[in-house]
C-alpha cells in the first residue's frame, strides 16, 4: 500500500449536530489545573508526559507526568520562600526546555500570575511587559540575562531575576533554587485559586497602540479541552508534537493544556529555525501521532521531496495561524496520507472555528464553529449575516459564559468596549458562511499583520523604524506571499540629509531586527515623498495595501 493509498482514520467519529446538541461544559468555582490535571494524573495513570530533545537532536530526556508534578512542586515553594503570592506576575521567556513546564505548573499552584513571552524579544519588549504588569519576578534562560539586566533600573517592581541554566551574579540560579525546596506542597496550605481569577498574562499586538494584556483565567485551561477533543483529537496514546514558540498562545494550545488533559505525550524540541531533516527524523524516530504547523511550514514540506520520510505513526494533523493554501494540503495528503484540518482562534479565545475529525474538509475553509461555542458572521450593529456576505468573525457573549473567552483588556476599558458590543465578542477579523455553514477567513478588519504564523502589529513595527535616524515617517503594510503568507512592508519618509539607496535599506532592516523581535522587519522597503492620511492626519493603509 503507497502513502498515498493510506486512508488514516481519525479515532474520533464525530457527529457534529450531535456534539453541538449534546456538548456539556462545568466550570466549577475552585480550580487549578496543576492540581486537579497534572497532579491527579500522576497519582491515577502516572505514563510519560514528556520527551524533551536538545536543539542537537541527540540528548533526549523523558518526563513522566509524576516529574512534572515533583518538579513544578519545588518551583511553587521556591516562589513561596521568596516571598511571592498568590496575584503577583511572573514574566516567564524560556526556550523549549522542560523548566518551561516546571514554572508555569509551579506558578498556577501558588496563584501566581505568569506571562509568558517570545524568545524574540529584546530589551525594550521586556521592560514595557514588566512595566506594564508589575512584574515582580523574570525567569529567563541565558539568552535574556543581559537584556534583562539592562532594563532592571527602569523596573521598580522587579524583585528577583531568576535565571535558568547557568550561574551569573545578581541572579537566582534556577536549579539551585528549587534543589532546595521539597518536592510535595501542602495544598491545604495554599490559597485556592478560582476559576474566574488570573492565571496567565499574554500581551498581544494592536494596529494604534503598544501590545494589549489579555489575562486568562483558571477556567482557559479547562476550557481547552474543547480544543483538544474536538480539534487536536488527543489521546492517551498519542505523542503530539506542536510547532511554537513558548511565548505564544498556541504554545497553551499545543504544548500545554489539550495534551495533558488528555494525557498524551508531549513532544517538545529545543530546535532554531525548521530544519526539515531534523524534524522528519524527530517524527519518524519519536513515532509522532498528531502534528500541529503553522502553514508556512505545512508549505515548506509540502515542496521538498517526502518520499522517503517516515509517517506511519502519523494520524491526525492541523494547522492554524493563517489560511492554508488546497494545494499544500493536497501536497501534504499525497505524502503523509493525511489530511490537514484548519483551526481558528485568538490569545483571547480558546480554538473556536475548525475543521473536525470525521467532518468533510472543505479545503482553504477555517471549518465550523466549535461545540459549546455561537461563532457567526455579523454586521456592525451585530445582525447575522446572511450566507456568502462578508462581516466580522464574532463570539455571541450568552449566559453561561463562553468556555475560554476572554472578558476584556486589562487596565483599557476603551479597547474592550470596541471589542464586546452588540452582545457579540468581535474577533476583529472578516470572513463568509457558506450554505453548509462553513467559514471561509476573508481578512483583518485591523491591519494586523500575520506572517508565518506570527501576528505583527504595524504600529510596533513603525514606531521602532522612526527611532531610526534616517526615517522621518513610516507606514507599515502586510503584503502577500506565497509562503509566508504576509511579509511586512514598509513605506518611509527619509529625514532631510538621506537619500534612498539599497544600503540605507538594508540598514534600516538590520535595525528594526536589532531593536525588536527580528519576525518583525519589514523585508520590503518602499521610499516616498509623502504617506496618504486622513483629514485628520491618520495614514490610511487600506490605500497604501492597495499599491501592494
């Protein structure tokens, strides 16, 4: 039988009016998910929860779920015996390493408040995050102690820096921090944590302001097990691999909480970049069942010669972050004998739109809208839509609340209030309903940029070109690209005394990638005499997109 003849059934057979008519979904009033999921699982089914791998790809090392429980255990103490409670912000960038889990368990014990963040982040992005928070605690690996250490002036609320990895003056040594503390916590001890009260801090781009925080209550981590039933299709007895950086969203989608809920296996590897033969052998030799891609990635595969790769563990896969192109996914079919099932969500959400196990895949469609959850396509005013009419992407707010929605933006009343109105959570983007009731992305009603997966605020990206002295003014689009997506593009206005020329380019270039996280660089640059503007000064995009 060819890969191409292999018709890999989904374990799950799904009825979708069936899940959407019976779909039940508790929230109790009390509940930690290190606790009541990672913890319960060792004591009940203690089985392997993570295989973590070098970014050499040679030293791999194996967790059970009672590790995790241990581990996570001693960083909730050590917190504890530095004086941080329950409430307080912990700013969290760390690789893919197993600590990630270790402090991100450790903080939801305790009540603490943690925030992850991109490993791309520099000095700046890290001082604004702490600013922004209060942050009382950093646990960085290497890579950030010096920028951490050049902003800790600016951070009054800065109380402990804690480094992971290495030793280095000023800082708490991770490993010799929690070698101290015991491994069992008295849970009786501790503050309970409700399920309406804070768990995780993400900051997430605007198109007319600085990153936005989205908190997350206890209750997004339960919620998740939507998206892991009906999405991912996790199991016990899967070794699910998700493609993502730490610091973002997806990483609670793919990397945290639908799998250990589920009790599966969690691939988690330290790599830089996509190196496409580490990654097939990291599959074949791991047997990965479920795969998780940004659809650059799905891309890249999908034109590189697969003949010789090994999937036969592979069953199930999905991707999310941008649209997937029907020939990628035919590409990815004809060489996996797998489907690829689109998803749609946001940092505020839980996956709400999808393409289901068991459901016909409409190809280049998010899919339909997730059980427990009223997604539908609205006007302005929060009228439905009728088929085939573009409107917003919107969450209808009912009674109970929507599992894993957010309930606005910290500390921007103004931001959430064009958000929540109508009696619709407005996603900010566009998209159609087909008569099947299919959703089919049309594109942002902001200008948020996505690129290879990453959502890219313009706002950020100009305001980081303009501390250039060459550049006067900026404006910043998203162009299409077969690959990417998107790629930033650029249009400046030079200050008096430059002058255009493939150098400056280049070195303005070098300087966003310098100043900020590099995904951020416009990778085109346009030089003008002038930006179109509303009458009342503000560039119009939409005008500058159409020269694209």
């Amino acid at each position: 039988m060819t890969k191409a003849d292999q018709m890999k059934t989904p374990f799950l057979d799904f009825d979708y009016a069936a899940a959407r008519a019976d779909f039940s979904h508790s929230v109790p009033e009390f509940f930690n998910f290190a606790f009541d999921v990672v913890d319960r699982r060792a004591q009940e089914n203690d089985k392997l929860a993570l295989i973590a791998i070098d970014r050499s790809g040679l030293n791999v090392t194996h967790y059970r779920y009672s590790d995790l429980e241990r581990e996570s255990n001693r960083f909730a103490n050590a917190l504890l015996a530095l004086g941080v409670r329950k409430g307080d912000s912990v700013l969290v960038v760390l690789p893919r390493i197993a600590q990630w889990y270790f402090v991100l368990l450790g903080c939801t014990k305790i009540g603490a408040i943690a925030m992850p963040g991109t490993n791309q982040l520099k000095a700046k992005d890290l001082a604004y995050r702490i600013q922004r928070a209060g942050a009382s605690v950093a646990v960085v690996g290497s890579a950030h102690a010096q920028a951490v250490e050049s902003i800790a002036g600016e951070c009054p609320s800065l109380q402990h820096q804690i480094l992971v990895g290495e030793d280095r003056p000023g800082w708490h040594a991770f490993e010799r921090l929690c070698a101290d503390q015991k491994p069992h916590i008295d849970r009786q001890q501790i503050e309970p944590t409700r399920s309406d009260e804070s768990m995780l801090i993400y900051f997430t781009s605007g198109t007319t302001s600085m990153p936005k925080m989205v908190e997350r209550d206890h209750a997004y981590a339960l919620a998740h097990s939507i998206t892991g039933r009906y999405w991912l299709d996790l199991r016990e007895s899967d070794v699910h691999w998700t493609l993502t950086d730490t610091g973002w969203a997806k990483a609670a989608w793919g990397l945290l909480y639908p799998p250990l809920t589920a009790g599966s296996t969690i691939l988690l590897y330290d790599g830089e970049g996509f190196d496409l033969p580490m990654h097939l052998a990291i599959m074949a030799q791991h047997k990965v069942t479920t795969f998780c891609a940004p659809p650059t990635i799905y891309r890249v595969m999908a034109k590189a010669d697969l003949s010789q790769a090994d999937f036969s563990a592979l069953r199930h896969c999905v991707g999310a972050g941008e649209p997937l192109n029907p020939e990628a996914m035919r590409a990815w079919k004809q060489a996996t004998g797998c489907d690829i099932y689109d998803g749609y969500g946001q940092t505020e959400t839980i996956n709400i739109v999808a393409n289901f196990p068991g459901m016909p895949i409409r190809p280049g469609s998010m899919g339909k809208p997730c059980p427990g959850l009223q997604v539908d396509i609205v006007d302005d005013d929060g009228q439905v839509l009728p088929d085939h009419e573009v409107g917003h992407i919107a969450v209808k707010v009912t009674e109970p609340y929507p599992p894993g929605l957010f309930r606005g933006y910290f500390g921007d009343p103004q931001t959430s209030a064009k958000s929540f109105r109508h009696g619709w959570y407005y996603t900010g983007d566009t998209a159609k309903r087909d008569e099947a009731g299919y959703i089919w992305f049309v594109g942002r009603s902001d200008d948020i940029i996505s690129s290879s997966g990453y959502r890219i605020s313009p706002f950020e990206v100009e305001s980081t070109l303009i501390e250039h002295p060459a550049v006067a003014e900026a404006a910043v689009v998203g162009k299409a690209d077969e690959l990417r997506g998107e790629i930033v593009k650029a249009f400046i206005i030079l200050a008096k005394g430059y002058s255009p020329s493939e150098a400056l380019a280049q070195e303005i270039q070098n300087f966003v990638k310098a100043q900020t996280a590099p995904y951020k660089y416009p990778r085109e640059i346009v030089f003008r005499d002038s930006l179109p503007k509303t009458i009342s000064g503000k560039i119009r995009r939409v005008d500058l997109r159409g020269e694209v």
